[in-house]
C-alpha cells in the first residue's frame, strides 16, 4: 500500500492519511471526490481532494480549508458533516461519511418528475438545511440538485460549500471573477451585487422546477442566452402549467425566483409557510420581469450548464447583455 503524495497516486488501495482509496466518485469544480476506507472504525468515507491545478494557490486552499470549517460549524441531520481536514505532500483534502446513495442530480436524470407529495419532503429538508446555515451565518451559493446527496433511507442531505460565504461579507477574493452554476444562479450573483440567504432561494426555486419538472427553469443552449435569461426573462407560467405544475407549485417557484430579492421570500420561515399551503396558494398574478442585465459584460468560459463555473473573468472582456 503506498503513501499518496500527488493526484495521481490516488488510486485504489493508497493510502491517504489513514484511510485507504476505494475508488474515484466524481470530479467536480474544486475538486475530486473519493471512496475510501477506513480501518480504525472500519467504516466507508467520502474524501474530498483539493484540484491539483488549484493546490499552489494559497487563495484556493484558503477556501478549500474555509468550506470544511464552514460545514464544522453546522451540526445538522440535513447537511453532510466532517470527519478531518488533513494534507499530505501536495494533496489537501476532507473527510466525511460516505452516502450510499444517490444525489438529487441523478433523480433528475432518471427523467421523472418528483410529485408533489416528494417536492414537500425535499423542499421542506433543503429549507431545514438551508435555515439551519442562515441562522449560523453562512449562505451556500451553489445550490443545485447534484449538491444534495440522498441516503438509502430517503434523507436528504446539503454538500459541496466550496462557494459558501459568511452572510455580511460581501467582496469576494477576486471580483474579476465570478463563480456559480448558471442553470441555478440568481441574478444578485451573476452580476455580483449583494448576496444573502434570499439568493439560495432564488437557487432552490431553480432547483425544485428541474426536479418536479425534469426541465430547467430557463432551457437555453448556451450559457449565455442561460445567464440573460436569469437577468431579464420572466418565469416560464405556460410552460410549467403544461409540465404539470399546480397553480400553487407555480405561484411558489414564481416568488422564489424573483428578479429583485426583494420580491423574494426573504426568509426560510416566510417559505415554510408558503409550502406548508402549496396546494391551496391561488394562481400566480403574473408580472412582467424587470430585466436586470445593467450593460453587465459577461464572458462564459465554460459553456456547461449545470456545472460549477467561473461565469466570467473581468468585466472589460467581451460585450454581452447589450
Ligand atoms: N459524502 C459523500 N458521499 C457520497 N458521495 C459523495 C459525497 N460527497 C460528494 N459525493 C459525490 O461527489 C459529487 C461531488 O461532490 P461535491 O462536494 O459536490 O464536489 P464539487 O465541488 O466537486 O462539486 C457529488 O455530487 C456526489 O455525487
Ligand atoms: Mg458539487
């Protein structure tokens, strides 16, 4: 069994710290996720492994270490906790239980649409998960359906606080850069004004229309036509009423995924409360979306929608939104 110094060590059967490497899950923006063992406690774990290229940036590996003090902090049964923070030559990396299971991405991929009954379940533990790092101080910013992890018992479960900030801090590392996941990004976030727990709302409204309707709130090609959508297209009323969406589902995902967050439920309470009366909320008085584009530019540098970004590197780039 040999010592994992480097990435590509990282095979079955090295060891990392004293755990031992399964197999590679998945690679995501910051990092890769693995399967591993370990024997002390003789139990499974998931390994969260700090990208190599992102690994000699002190910046990055201050966040990495950021978003496992960030989950420390949060003893939830909602949200995914940690076992260790370690580092071994160039590899940083976290330790949590293993989920055996599925992610709510992989619902979505199965192609058929959560019914009400399931909406409530999961809307109502992303809430509970949700309110619980509010009330701790932390937003998440990346929330998405592959960022819930589903146990075999049906619970669900909040991950992946790479982007996490502490509410009130408002500058980022680096504002050249913009970090997020279009299909889900709301639009405080894509132009980089002042984010709060009103954002992850706009983000879980997103999220639960994939679910319950296996689309996306805006179905666009490109990530471009995706982020303008966000900006200035109103919600899609027609579309979800056709997808099968009840007056009360629409009117729900309607407030949440206001333009401005001050149209927005601007607390989990004010939402628990609207989904506690989902079925009985009337149809949505429609109004026409207030387009918040501002002459942004905006230069995608990936062009996959669903998965984590960076949006765009300086604003001088390339015109877009004009
Ligand atoms: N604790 C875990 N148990 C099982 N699978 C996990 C666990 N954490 C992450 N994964 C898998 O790895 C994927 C990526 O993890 P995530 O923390 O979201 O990293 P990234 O920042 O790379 O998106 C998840 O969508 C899930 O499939
Ligand atoms: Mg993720």
């Amino acid at each position: 069994m040999s010592l994992a110094v480097s990435l590509e060590d990282l095979v079955p059967n090295a060891r990392l710290g004293h755990y031992t490497i399964v197999e590679h899950l998945a690679e995501g923006g910051m990092g890769h996720v693995f399967r591993a063992f370990e024997p002390s406690l003789s139990r499974e774990v998931a390994i969260k492994v700090l990208k190599a290229e992102l690994a000699d940036d002190p910046d990055k590996i201050g966040s990495f270490d950021l978003e496992a003090q960030n989950i420390a902090a949060l003893r939830h049964s909602n949200i995914v906790p940690i076992y260790f923070v370690g580092h071994q030559g160039d590899l940083h990396y976290f330790v949590m239980p293993f989920i055996t299971g599925s992610t709510l991405d992989d619902w979505v991929e199965s192609g058929v649409p959560m019914s009400a009954e399931q909406g409530i379940m999961v809307l109502g533990q992303a809430i509970s998960a949700l309110d619980w790092a509010y009330k701790h101080g932390i937003i998440h910013l990346d929330i998405k359906p592959s960022n819930f992890l589903v146990d075999d018992s049906g619970i669900i479960l909040l991950t992946d606080f790479g982007l996490a900030r502490t509410l009130g801090q408002t500058l980022l590392d680096n504002p050249d850069e913009c970090y997020g996941t279009p299909a889900y990004m709301c639009p405080e976030q894509i132009l980089q004004q002042h984010t709060d727990q009103r954002s992850d709302i706009y983000s879980l409204g997103a999220t639960m229309y994939h679910l319950m309707t296996c689309r996306f709130l805006y179905d666009r090609e490109t990530v471009t036509e995706l982020v303008q959508a966000h900006l200035e297209q109103g919600f899609p009323y027609a579309d979800a009423a056709a997808l099968g969406l009840s007056p009360g589902w629409i009117n729900l995902f309607d407030r949440m995924t206001q333009k401005s967050p001050a149209d927005r439920f601007q607390n989990y309470d004010e939402l628990s409360a609207a989904l506690a009366n989902v079925e009985r909320l009337g149809p949505v008085r429609k109004k026409e979306a207030v387009a918040l584009s501002e002459g942004k530019t905006v230069v995608p540098t990936e062009v996959c929608r669903h998965q984590g970004i960076c949006l765009w590197v300086a604003e001088s780039q390339v015109q877009f939104l004009g």
